[in-house]
C-alpha cells in the first residue's frame, strides 16, 4: 500500500471550508478519518470537472457519525443497513466503510456488512477498478492507493481489482467498457477474459440503457464501448443487431473502410464531434448507431456488387427490437424511427443539387432537421456513382436555412379555412395537409389559400 501527500493543486480546495472538511474535522476529533473516494478521486487526478462527491468515514461507529452529521444539518439516510447518509441542502453522498456479498444474480443483489474499522485496503477492495479505488484523505491531502491505482491511472488502463468480487455485480462488464469509451483506456486482458464469464443477461434495461448513455455521450472514443464488448463476446444479447453488423460485407467502392460494423463504429465516433450542436446527444448518438441495422436483412450481391437497397426503411422493426430491449422512452422511440428512413436524403439530395422544394420536404418530414444535416456529416467517406463524395454540409445549410425562412412566413392554418367558411369534419387534415404542401413550395399565403380553397371545393366542401 502506497501512501504519498498530493500536490498542492488541490490545497485551495481542501482549505476552502467545503462541508466536507467540517465533517472530516467532527470525525477526527472523534478518533476517525475522512477520505474521498471512487471516482471523485479518479477525476481530479485526470483533471476532469466531477459534481458527484463521495466520501467515507472510517474509524467511527454509525451512531457517532449520524450525531456528528446532525449537528450539521438535516440528516438524510438512504439506508441504514447500506450505511449511506446525505445532509440535506448539499450534494454529497457519505458512507461507511462496507464489505459486500453477493446474495443473487442482480446487479442489487448484495448482502452489506457495515465495519468502519476494516481499513483502508478491505474496504477499497469491493471497488471494481484499481482507478476508482484510489482515496483522498478530505483533511491532509494525502492519497491512499492500495490497489496501485495511480499508476493504471497513468498508464490509462482499466484493471479489476478482485477476481471473486468483480464477478459478483455483472453491471461491471459494461462499467469496464463505458470507462473505455469515456478516457480512452485499455481494458487489461485479465480483466477482458474475466468478463467473458460474466452474464449481464440478468441486467435491468434501465440500467444497461445507463451505462450505454454514459458511453456514447460522454465517450471521447464511443466506439471503445462496442469494441471490448465485442472483445468480450458480450454484444449478443442487449446488443444483438450490433453483433449482426459484425462481417456484413459492404461494396467495396462506396465503403472502403471494411464491414457495416467498422462503418457504423466510424460513424458514431464522428457523430461524437457534434454532440453539442444537435437537439439530443443521446437520441442523435443512438441514430448513428441503429442507421444501418437495415443492412442485416437488405444485403444481397447482385452482379458481383453488394447491394442493401431500401434498408433505411426495411431496418425499422430491427431499431425498434433493439430500442424496446433497451428503453421505455418514448422519446427515444419517436425520435430514432423517424430519423433513421431519412438518413440516406441528406447526401443524395446535396450530390443531386436537388431543388429547393425537395429539400424543403425532407426536412420537413424530420422531427430534427438539423440532426439530420450533422448526420450526414458524420455518415461521410461515400462513394457516390463512383466519385468520391463526403457531404456538401455548406449546400445542406444553405438550404435550412430557406426551410426556416418559409417555415416562418404567414400560413394557411386552419382558423383560416373555418373563417372562409368550412366546417372541421374528416376531410380537414386532407385539406391542411395540401395547404402544407404549397408551404413548403414557398406559395404565398394569398395565393396558397386560393388554391387550397380550390382544393377544397374539388373535395365537395
């Protein structure tokens, strides 16, 4: 065990009167000691921003701490028998030393024994990696690193500490990996082969779905997380379409980087440089991964050539599988199965210099345009009738940019219609639709309601 005093970047912070350092103050005076640990630690040594404060008390008993707590503020315990307690009003979690035993095959399914006098090394040992297992001590400054963490830190590996342990919560497999994706570290091979044994079938989608958000939002490298479970032979459940992507052979001429999976693995990390600028990361992130699942039961070689025609549409029962095995959200939903069958427009219309009227429909058609425009930014190194082609984002938005301008002039709405005398009945929405159209083709409102009265004398109104 490797015990060293940290350097004095962190001294401000240690010295500004944090709630914390009372705590840590109370607890010493009472023969404790007051650590920061797990990934706090982690992240103020790689020099990332984290608002999740945990610490742990060691070296008193519950009873003393929940005293030393009250007179402090409101206590708030999530659970004695977890030995987690908060002070109402601040943002910190604060626990008790613990040991852990697996009880069943969830990823909740623990037994908790409570011991702050276990020491320093015992209660790090049920972290999952050496480089959460690092602890700060809230008064000195001082690291405590029982497990060599600071070093994988350094060196950027993501190591398990306990074989008998690790194996015990399966949420860890897919913890390995988001952390992968996330600093852009290596997996240890011993930590790799472990994981094959694990079952993550028993996983809460809710909790899948957590681990997968953090990977592809937060991810420097989202690729990483598919990669090692990949690496792991852990894709075929929660991540079955994306294993199917897995040696799905593509033309060669339009998509030279090798198979549907690298292909999409190569779009999402490109979709990751633009996370800040579309509607949801999230939703944005899931649509460059599920675009292509079409291609699992589109591709056929005809000719010679390896075609997947119609598979932005033939692919939606696929993204819809794979979006109910993973969330509720109906958002979620919404939002991926409109924007998938429209992935393909955004490059063929600005190869096409299709006119304005075109793409004014597809964007229309898109519950988020602009996504779709950063999208096909992301979707790039095409070969389009064999000439190279990667996008024309400035043609793109250009014509967003017309779309917004018509969409924001005066329109035939449906006061409109009930003013010049037509009744709602089931023939409306034909009629405001038609009326839409004319919209989109930048038709005036005088001559747009001319017309769509017209139309709507045809119909027998």
């Amino acid at each position: 065990m490797c015990i060293y005093k940290m350097t004095c970047r962190y001294n401000i912070d240690i010295m500004s009167g944090l709630i914390e350092k009372r705590i840590a103050e109370r607890v010493k005076e009472a023969g404790g000691r007051t650590f920061y640990v797990g990934g706090y630690v982690r992240d103020r040594l790689l020099g990332i921003e984290n608002k999740d404060i945990d610490i742990e008390v060691h070296g008193v008993v519950p009873e003393k701490l929940y005293d030393i707590l009250s007179s402090l503020g409101e206590v708030l315990i999530y659970g004695n028998s977890f030995g987690v307690y908060a002070l109402k009003g601040y943002d910190i979690d604060i626990a008790m030393p613990r040991k852990e035993k697996a009880i069943g095959r969830g990823h909740r399914d623990f037994e908790i024994d409570i011991d702050p006098f276990i020491g320093h090394k015992e209660a790090a040992r049920r972290r999952d990696f050496t480089i959460n297992s690092l602890m700060e001590d809230v008064l000195s400054g001082e690291i405590v690193d029982s497990f060599n963490g600071e070093d994988d830190l350094k060196k950027g590996i993501i190591r398990h500490i306990d074989d008998r342990s690790f194996v015990e919560d399966p949420l860890r497999v897919l913890r390995a990996c988001q952390f992968a994706s996330r600093f852009g570290f290596e997996i240890a091979p011993e930590t790799i082969e472990l994981c094959r044994s694990i079952d993550i079938t028993v996983l809460s989608r809710e909790r899948v779905e957590e681990e997968l958000k953090k990977a592809i939002v937060r991810g420097d490298k989202p690729s990483l997380f598919f990669e090692y479970l990949k690496k792991m032979d852990q894709l075929s459940y929660w991540f079955k379409e994306v294993k199917d992507l897995i040696g799905l052979k593509q033309d060669p001429i339009y998509h030279p980087e090798g198979d549907v999976f690298i292909h999409t693995m190569e779009v999402i990390d490109n979709g990751s440089r633009y996370r800040d600028k579309v509607s949801d990361p999230y939703l944005f992130m899931l649509l460059c991964l599920c675009h292509d699942f079409g291609k699992i039961v589109t591709s056929e070689t005809i000719n010679g050539r390896i075609h997947a025609y119609g598979h932005e549409k033939e692919g939606l029962p696929l993204v819809a599988e794979f979006l109910n095995r993973i969330t509720s959200n109906a958002a979620v939903h919404r939002y991926v199965l409109n924007m998938v069958p429209l992935h393909m427009k955004p490059n063929a219309v600005a190869h096409a210099k299709s006119a304005v009227k075109v793409t004014n429909r597809m964007f229309d058609e898109a519950i988020e345009p602009l996504d779709l425009i950063y999208f096909s930014m992301s979707d790039t190194c095409r070969i389009m009738e064999g000439e190279e082609f990667d996008g024309d984002s400035d043609f793109l938005f250009e014509r967003m940019k017309i779309y917004e301008e018509y969409m924001a002039r005066p329109y035939v709405s449906g006061q409109d219609l009930i003013d010049n005398g037509l009744e709602p009945d089931e023939s409306f929405s034909e009629i405001l639709e038609y009326a839409h159209k004319l919209r989109l083709a930048g038709i005036g409102k005088p001559d747009a309601l001319k017309q769509t009265l017209s139309y709507a004398r045809k119909l027998g109104k």
